[in-house]
C-alpha cells in the first residue's frame, strides 16, 4: 500500500486479493478537512442528525486539567470550538470517553468524574445547554446510588420532546459486600430531559460485560440497547433489549458467536437505525478468529438475519455502522497492519453484497488511537479519529462522499 497526500487529499492506492478475484487496484480519495481540535486532544465523539452535526472531544492542559470541547460542521467546515467545562478529577480513558447529542436545539454531554481513588471508581456526570441558554448545565448526576464503583460507557440518542435515550454500564453491584462478594456489572438506561431531569432508570440486564460500549438506537417500536452480555459460563457475545408498548425485553442475544473469553475484551458493538430496519455490527474472536460481522433486522430488533463476516483479516474491531437504507449499511472498523493499523470502511448489502474496501487512514496501533468516529451527513460519510505521533496526539477528520463507497 501506498499512500500520497496533496493539500488535503490523501490518495490511496490499495491493492486488494481475494481467493476467488484476482489481484485488483483500487484508487481511493479521502478528502481531509481541517480539525477544529487542538494541540494534545484525543477521544473525538461525532453526532449528527436532521441537519446537525457536531463533534466533541477532549483537549489536555497540562498533566491533571481536561477539557471538553465541541464544534458544529457547516457547509462542509468545522466552525469555532467551544468548551463546555474543565476538570482535573476526571476519570479520560481510551475506550470510555465523553459524547454529544442534540435534539430540537437542546445539546447533552457528559463526562467521568473520579469518585474515590480507586482506579475504576468514576461516575457520570451530564451537562445540558437547553435551547436558548447561553450557559451549560453542568456536573449534573445520571445516577444517584454513591457507590465507589465504576459507571461509564454511556450512549445517548435524541428521544422525544426534546429529550434523550441514555444508557451505560454500571457498576453500583461490584461494591465488595461484608462477606467479600462482589456482583456484576450491569447495563441500564434512563431518559433525560432538557434541563437535566433524570427518568425511567431501568435495569436492563443484571449481569453483562464490564468495559465494553454500549450502543442505543430508536427504532418504531421504540429504543432498543445493544451491549456485550456475559454469560455465568464467560461468553461474552452480543445481546440486544428492546423497548416494546413502553416494556421492556428479556435480554436475547443476537447470534451465538460463542465467544469464551475471561475478561473483557474492550470492544463494543455500534447500532444504526431507519424506522424498524436495523443494522448491528460488533467485532469478535471466537474460535480464535477476530472478525467484524454485521447483521440486519427489518423488524426492530425482534428477529436478525444470519451475520455478514465485513473484514477479510487482522480485524482489531473498534467498529461503527450507518444505515443508508434499510438494506444497506456501511461499515467501519479498525484492522492491523505490520506493527500499525488501518481504519477501513465498506458498504454492504442485506443480501451480502460489498463494495471495494476503502483505506480511510493509517492509524498507530496502540489503544491511544481510541475508537474512530463515522457519521452520515448529507451524502457524505465523516470520519474522525485521533492521530498519535512523536508521544502526543491530535484529531483528524475526512469525509468520502458516499457515491464512491
């Protein structure tokens, strides 16, 4: 593989072979745009939907002080940054990092906030910045149990009225008891409002993987939370919970990859939505074998159809997923390369049916490049994803239109 870059165009000459094609070029153009990220910033989150689309991350001051910043797309160009607050107790972790959302004018983020000094003792903080307001909301609670224990992972996704679907991963059970047993780990969800208000806390599953993202979708019947589950045997595979005539489902899970693995392995699925179609994508190595499937549903969530193996080889997982339509998504995720890595993206259809693969940037290959972003805007495809060179880091975004995918 080759790699050229002219005043913002990277072009990639990838050479592709397959058992079954001979060996073919391929000639991709990512159109790199200026970041509106800083100096030593990391951990980029992007959101975007009916016409806004934004991106946050967080900037390092120093050894202790963080900020979390954000920026609005227009036109095609990342406007001014602005900061939502500053902290130096914050728990700033490779794979549990902040996010953006917005719906109807009101914005919603959140950060970690160490809680005790435990190394996993954080919890999770909203800030709201309601329509109108000048002023953040900030340091708001999403969960009031106190425990010194881990909670995190946290997805959230425009709801109704203005308001948001939030889930995460909490750990408010792991608390050793007097008898020295600890529980699980678990995943629950809540609505939030506006201003801030916190409803409807629910358990969604009483025992699931410790450390992997969570990812949540609105489908017609309503949201639907997708999140590595963890068996008393330690299988890790995929489960999904859905929101039906306002009750929720028993977890089920949503293809037995059989994926035994004791620990967690860091590697969550991501969920895109259009009315009741639904596409999943998730990385695992059962059997040994890392791979990226993808699977679609026409139906909510309620029933999938057989997985789509994406990658061909060396997946690192670290996935994203967009639906075009409710037969075609695209899908990102992170492969390695000699002692590097690579972020690749493809479209695929419901019938199996994929594009060339497309090289959107070369990565370093440590966990400090975090987990790559990718959005839908327009008829445009926007990655994002942190840079690492020379010990510090910077966020990088492109776009590929979605015509050449």
């Amino acid at each position: 593989m080759k790699s050229y870059t002219f005043c913002g165009l990277s072009v990639l000459i990838v050479f592709l072979t397959s058992c079954a094609e001979p060996q073919k070029k391929e000639i991709n153009i990512v159109n790199n745009i200026v970041s509106p990220a800083g100096e030593n910033s990391s951990l980029p989150n992007l959101f975007s939907n009916k016409g806004k689309t934004l991106m946050s991350w967080v900037e390092h001051q120093g050894d202790t002080l963080a900020s979390l910043r954000y920026a609005e797309l227009k036109d095609g160009e990342w406007q001014a940054s602005h900061e939502i607050l500053q902290g130096a107790d914050w728990f700033v972790n490779w794979a549990d990092f902040p996010m953006i959302t917005e719906n109807g004018g009101n914005l919603l983020s959140h950060v970690l906030k160490k809680s005790s000094e435990g190394t996993y003792s954080y919890d999770v903080k909203l800030n709201v910045l309601p329509k109108g307001s000048e002023n953040w909301l900030t340091d708001l609670p999403l969960h009031t149990d106190g425990t010194p224990t881990e909670h995190g992972f946290v997805s959230a996704v425009p709801y109704k009225d203005g308001s948001f679907f939030v889930t995460w991963l909490d750990g408010r059970n792991t608390e050793e008891n007097q008898d020295g047993i600890r529980g699980a780990m678990t995943v629950r969800a809540a609505e939030i409002s506006a201003q801030g208000e916190v409803s409807r806390d629910t358990v969604l599953d009483a025992r699931t993987c410790d450390c992997c993202q969570t990812t949540a979708a609105i489908t017609s019947n309503g949201p639907v939370v997708i999140y590595r589950d963890r068996s008393e045997e330690e299988i890790r595979d995929m489960s999904i919970v859905r929101q039906v005539a306002g009750e929720w489902t028993a977890p089920k899970t949503i293809y037995s990859d059989i994926w035994l693995i004791k620990g967690c392995p860091v590697n969550g699925p991501k969920a895109s939505s259009i009315g009741n179609s639904l596409a999943v994508a998730w990385f695992t190595a059962a059997g040994d074998l890392p791979k990226v499937n993808l699977v679609f549903s026409n139906d909510g969530g309620e029933h999938f159809d057989p997985p789509i193996r994406v990658d061909e080889a060396d997946a690192l997982g670290r996935v994203d997923v967009l639906l075009l339509d409710a037969d075609t998504a695209i899908v990102s995720w992170m492969e390695s390369k000699d002692s590097r890595a690579q972020l690749k993206a493809i479209k695929i259809t419901r019938s199996g049916k994929k594009s060339d693969y497309k090289i959107i940037a070369e990565l370093d290959g440590s966990r400090k490049t975090g987990f790559p972003q990718m959005e839908l805007v327009g008829d445009r495809v926007y990655f994002a994803w942190t840079d690492v060179a020379k010990g510090s880091s910077t966020i990088k975004t492109a776009y590929l239109p979605v015509v050449q995918f």
